[in-house]
C-alpha cells in the first residue's frame, strides 16, 4: 500500500471504531475497510482501495530493537527448563526486539538461539506477518521456515499461501506449492498459483515456476517461468497488453520490459494486426552524463492489405556538456506516407501528422552569448507543400545584460542554406540558396517604480546567394537593408482595495510603443521560412510582424494599450487581468510576403486579453479581436481549465476566426469548440469524455468516451475514439477548408492490468494525455 509521512498512522491506532463485528476472514488477515478507519488513515490508500491492512500494534518491551542485541522475553502456560533446551505449552509468546513468535508449544535451544514452534504459529517483524502450523526459527535473525503457511506484507499488500515458506536472509522469501495475490479478502479477483515462488526485495523481483493465474478461481493462463514486481521498482519482464479495434480490424500489443541496466532500457513490443500481419516494435533508452537517448523502431513485413514492407524510426536525444553547450536531435521516418493511417492505432491524432521533423542542433549559451547550429528536413506525408530544408543554419546572438540606465548593444547573424526536393535544377518549381541575414543595435533601459522608458535603435540587414537564378529568370544575389527605431514606455499606478473583506490591490499599467522600420522593396526575394505572425495583444508590442528573416518589415506605427490586474494580498494571486490594446498606423504596410496585399488601413483591430486565475484548480482565458470599424468579431477564443479536489478535470474551449481577416486562405469561417472532462463518479469508477465540434460545416472532428474501473488489485480502462480523416492525402480536415475528402475513423482501445503482476504506460493513458488537457494517470 502507498503511505507516506504526511499520511496517518497504518497500525491500530489509525481505527475509527472496533473491528470485532468483522467477518473472521477480514480479521485473520488484518484487513479493514474504510469505514472503520479514521479520516487520517484514509491518506495514501492506493487509488480504488475501499480498505488498508493494518498491522497490530507492537508495544512491547525492546520493540525498536533488532534481535540481535534485544533479550528474550518469554511467557506461556507452562514452561519447562532441561539443559540447553526449554519447552513451552500453552499460549505461548516470544519477543525478541522486533521479533514476535507466538504459538501453542515451543521448544527453545539456548546453545544457538533457536525455537521450533508448533499449533498456530504467528511471527510478525515490521511490515511483515507469517503464519504456519509448524516452524523453526533463528530468533537472533528473524530467519527460518514455517509449513502450511501464509504470508503478508502490510506495506505492499502482498498475501499469500505456501506448503512452505522459507526465509533464508533478510530480504528473500521462498514458498513451495505457492499462491500469491494482492487483492484484498473483500474482492480476492485473481490469484497466482505455482509449484515455487521466489521473493526478493534485494531486486524488487519475484519468480514463479509452474504458474497459472486464476480469476474467480478459473485458470486463465499458464505459463512454466513468470518474472513480476514485488515493488514499484523497474525489472525485466512482460508489461501488460495493449488491445485495440481499428477500422474493424484487432490489433494486439504485448510488450516485454528489458531493465538491461540502471542507465539503459528497452521495450520490445510484438504486435499482431488483423488483415496485415505481425510487427516488431522496440524502445530503446540510454542515459549518461552527457545526454539522454531514446531509439524507437517499428516493422511490419510484407503488409498484407498493401503487399509492402512498413516501417518506423524515431531518434530523440537531449546533450548537455558542462553549464554552456548542448545538442538537440528529434528524428522520425517512415517508409510511406499512409503509415499512420494506418497502423498509428495508439492515438488518432497522431494520423493528422502532415510533416516528420527531422533535426539535429548543437546549442551554446552564456551570460552574454547563445548560439546554435542545426540541420532540419522534413518527410512530408500528406499532399501539401513541403517545406524547405535548413542544411544547415547557424545562428549567433549577442545581448549585454540587463543594467539600469546602461547603453545594451545587441547584434544577431543567422547564416541559412536552404535546400528543396522540388528544386530547380531537378525539373521543379523552388528557388534555393543561402541566405545571411545581421542585425545590430542598442537599447538604452531606464525603470522607476513608477514607470519605464527604453529606446532602442537596429539596423537589418538581409542578403542571397541563390542557385540556378537563371533559370528562373531572377536576381541572384538579392539584399535589403533597413534601419528601425522604437521607443517603448510604460506607467505603473496603484490602489487599495477592500473585496469581501479582503484586501486588494488594483494597477493601472498604460503602455506607448512607437516603431518606424525603413521600407524597401523586397518583392525579388524568396520566401523560405517567413510567415505573418499571428496578432494578438502581445503582438502589439513586438519589434517584427513576421516570423523567419525574409522580410524586414517596413512599420510607422504607435501600439497603445493598456492593463490592469486585480491582486489579492492575502493570497498573493493576481486574480484577474484585463488588456485593450491597438495599433495605430501612419503609413501603409508595403512588405508583405509573396500573395499578400498591402495594408492600407489606419488602425488595426482591437485587441482584448483576459486572465481569470480565482485559484490553482481553475483558469479562465479569453482573446478577442474586434475590427471597430465594420463593429464585427474577427477572431475569438476561450478556453477554461478546471480540476477538483477530487481529481475531477473538465476543459471547455471555442475558437472563431473570420474568413479573410486573421487565416488566409480558408474558404470560410472558423467556428470550432469543445468539450473534455476526467470525472471521478466513486473511489473506482472513472469517466472520460471528449467532443471537438465544427460549427461551420456541422460536422464532430473528434470524439472521445471512455471508462476507468480500479480497486486494489486490477484496473481496466475502455476508450472508444472517432475522428474525422483525410481519406486520401489531399483532403483536410480542418475547419474553414473544404470538407471533400474526409472520413471518419474509429478505434476502441482496452487496457487491463492486474496490480502486482507489472505494467507500465499503455495506449489508452497515451489518448488520455493527449485528448484531455492536464489528464493524469494515477498509475
């Protein structure tokens, strides 16, 4: 059982109320439910448990004391001394330290401190109790056997029944014609039976030869070698199976735990998949001082619905050497492009996957320094454009620390090889070549209480080098330069409030940033990288209006905004905060990226941000774009966030993005809400749930409805999810682009493990995660 110290106590003094009125079975085993127990010893129960073993109390003379150094303290009806030996009848008790034997009769060898017991024998040391009809034990060490036994351990739960148990050191047990459990006496689920068991909690492991496990006392599985935990300890051994039904086909993993060493792993995973054939799957984790690794693979060959071989390759890797130097590789291929489609059962949403990162990256940092080199591709596996590939880019930042009133100079170089599958020179339509783009400037930071002032000046600076410009008839060498200043400004007031007796404090936080960047005419440069960046309130106050370097944005602009947060003192939480912000525009935005019209308005929208934080458990978020001018919504999303103390989750989310003004290029309107929720309905019983809703096309994107049921011995979970899908790689299915060319797919996925025999995370806890925002297993 999982107690910790903050829990209350696990012996007899955690009851609430007498426990004679137990069933017999109950009080044999020290077993008690909730409802004799007090509220404090309630902490700690494993998740599902209506009860905990609870161990007798030990209040007798030398209890916190090891046998060894501990004398022996004997009483029994009678009690007969010949030579080295002494026999007792009747009732007899032994203490020895934190040694208790207890029995009918008793004979004790003074000359090597040993007793043979007999007649309902009882020997308890901490966190462990054995019973048996005869025994023979060293009460120096606590060692020995006994016959026709049981054993149970208070602390994992763990009970069993042996013809003999043997305990030849402290940390081994041994039991012949064995059954073994960790249900409790009030839902005995399944049971292990073998010809021996080995405990070890040296390894955390146990052994079983000659072994059927039971449910409801019918054999369900036998096998003549079975490796199970005795601990939470990792250790070599099956996990337990992932099941799954996808597009009406069974799909079965079963996989095998290899703890090959305490700083490398693996998992390997044989998989049969109804109408394609088997496939091996393998995880692979290795750690050292200088990074973390982990390789997965997957094969399936000759597919049989597709008559070709499939395949999987993931490599990740986090590098750190010393305080200042680190790599980065993020690696996955597959061997075709529907490979998610169909074989990727764990999670729907992986299924929408359009581009598989491919990167590796070598960082630098220091107080005043970062840089990094990296190379990035993509495997494209749906119908759309394909990005261009980074082979490679070094970037390299300069920034002085922060100082009041001090000049900061900063300067940023990224050099860029940017290569295409699709390029030129082989027959395609893509422009290719270097690009280095610099930048340098200062900033002048001057802060008061009250306020702040920063100015800042930078020159940028951008230059190609592009291949086979010839043949597409354009410059080679292209380049622009721009200088840009911005003068950013800000006041801090303050006042006290009294809130349901509380004490508050509200601000008032006014905000002027002015920018004016160069303009020139960049409409003979390539587009790589660049995008429009997403506006929103923060975006106000940013010195670019693109992501990547193939603009340098022309601006003559004043950003106003405003905010104000509501704290409340006592708690030390902002409670709420509100921001309006706009831009003001003084000249038209000519640099755009290739497609895009020039900015001719005045203003921009409006721009609101709220943060509603009344506690821990809850958040509530809203951003909204408001065009004044037409007195139309542009852009909403909300999102709540919810837990309970119960454990109890519920997430509601709604995104509009009108057609044309903040998402170019989609035919309509953006109108998408749901809906996820984890709902404890009992201390066993589990519900989940999820819906994601388009409102334009009146179509369900996603749904999601599952089960938990747990007590102290097995747990089940049943997710059934349908999501809408490409059906060929040109359809979509993302709201606001033409919904031809879509399906919906299904999967239902069953987890089942029972508690004591292994496991570790399965598909059903990966769709959890990922479907239900801050959904935890309790596993």
């Amino acid at each position: 059982m999982d107690t910790s110290a903050d829990c209350g106590s696990t012996d007899a003094s955690a009851l609430k109320t007498d426990t004679s009125d137990l069933p017999a079975y109950f009080q044999h085993w020290h077993w008690v439910p909730n409802s004799h127990l007090s509220e404090a010893s309630k902490c700690g129960l494993s998740p599902g448990c209506q009860g905990r073993f609870i161990e007798p109390v030990r209040d007798w003379d030398g209890a916190d004391q090891t046998p060894l150094r501990a004398p022996l303290n004997v009483s029994a009806d009678t009690i007969e001394s010949v030579g080295a030996k002494a026999t007792m009848t009747g009732d007899v008790q032994l203490r020895k330290g934190d040694l208790s034997l207890d029995a009918g009769y008793a004979q004790y060898n003074r000359s090597n401190s040993t007793v043979m017991l007999r007649d309902n024998v009882v020997l308890r040391q901490p966190g462990i109790m054995l019973r048996g009809q005869f025994a023979q034990i060293d009460t120096n060490k606590g060692l020995g056997e006994l016959q026709q036994a049981e054993i149970l351990s208070f602390d994992t739960g763990a009970r069993g029944t042996a013809g003999r148990i043997a305990r030849p050191d402290y940390s081994r047990f041994e039991l012949e014609e064995a059954s073994y459990t960790q249900c409790t006496p009030d839902n005995e689920t399944w049971s292990m039976h073998a010809d021996s068991i080995v405990l070890d909690y040296n390894s955390g492991r146990g052994v079983a030869r000659g072994t059927s496990i039971r449910v409801y006392d019918i054999p369900v599985f036998y096998t003549p070698y079975l490796n199970f935990p005795v601990d939470d300890r990792r250790a070599t051994g099956f996990l337990f199976p992932s099941i799954g039904i996808a597009d009406s086909s069974l799909d079965i993993s079963t996989p095998y735990y290899l703890n090959l060493a305490p700083n490398y792993d693996a998992i390997i995973t044989p998989r049969f998949i109804e109408q394609r054939g088997e496939a091996l799957e393998t995880e692979l984790r290795y750690l050292n001082k200088y990074s973390e690794w982990a390789v997965s693979t997957s094969y399936l060959p000759n597919d049989s619905k597709e008559d070709i071989d499939r395949w999987l390759l993931g490599i990740s890797e986090a590098g750190f050497m010393g305080d200042r130097w680190g790599t980065e590789i993020d690696f996955t291929k597959v061997s075709d492009d529907d490979y998610f489609s169909d074989l990727g059962l764990a999670n729907l949403a992986v299924k929408r996957s359009t581009h598989l990162n491919q990167q590796a990256a070598l960082n630098y940092n220091s107080d005043d320094w970062t840089g990094r080199i990296e190379v990035q591709r993509y495997q494209t596996i749906a119908a759309v454009e394909d990005p261009y590939q980074k082979l490679p880019q070094m970037r390299l930042n300069y920034q002085s620390p922060a100082k009041n009133f001090q000049l900061e100079p900063s300067m940023e170089f990224e050099y860029t090889q940017f290569d295409h599958r699709d390029k030129l020179r082989d027959g395609g339509t893509k422009v290719t070549g270097q690009r280095l783009f610099g930048t340098a400037g200062a900033s002048l930071p001057m802060r008061w209480r009250w306020g702040f002032i920063e100015p800042a000046i930078k020159s940028r600076h951008v230059r190609y080098e592009l291949e086979d410009s010839d043949l597409a008839g354009i410059d080679g060498s292209p380049s622009a330069s721009s200088g840009q200043f911005s003068l950013d400004s800000g006041l801090y007031f303050e006042r006290d409030l009294i809130i349901s007796d509380q004490d508050w404090t509200q601000t008032l936080e006014p905000r002027l940033f002015y920018r004016y960047s160069e303009y020139e005419d960049q409409r003979d440069q390539p587009d790589f990288d660049s995008s429009a960046l997403t506006f929103t309130y923060q975006q106000l106050f940013r010195d670019t209006r693109f992501t990547g370097h193939d603009r340098l944005d022309d601006a003559n602009q004043l950003a106003i905004g405003i905010s104000s947060r509501f704290i409340n003192n006592e708690a030390g939480r902002e409670v709420l905060t509100a921001s309006l912000g706009q831009l003001q525009y003084f000249d038209d935005g000519r640099v755009q990226l290739p497609g895009d019209a020039e900015r001719k308005s005045s203003n921009s929208d409006l721009a609101g941000q709220i943060r509603i934080l009344p506690d821990d458990n809850r958040w509530l978020s809203v951003d909204v774009l408001y065009d004044a001018r037409q007195g139309v919504l542009n852009q909403t999303n909300l999102s709540y966030h919810q837990r309970s103390d119960n454990g109890a989750l519920f997430n509601a989310g709604y995104t509009f993005r009108r057609e044309g003004n903040t998402l170019g290029g989609l035919d309509n309107d953006v109108k998408q809400g749901d809906i996820s929720l984890s709902l404890p309905i009992s201390d066993q019983w589990k519900l989940f749930a999820k819906t994601q809703y388009d409102f334009e096309d009146n179509r369900p994107v996603e749904n999601l409805i599952g089960a938990e049921y747990q007590n102290c011995c097995w747990l089940t979970r049943i997710v059934y999810q349908r999501a809408l899908e490409p059906d060929d790689n040109n359809g979509s299915n993302v709201s606001g682009v033409s919904n031809t060319g879509t399906k919906n797919n299904s999967a239902v996925l069953i987890e089942f493990q029972l508690k004591g025999l292994g496991g570790l995370g399965t598909a059903v806890t990966s769709v959890l995660k990922d479907s239900i925002f801050g959904y935890l297993s309790d596993e």
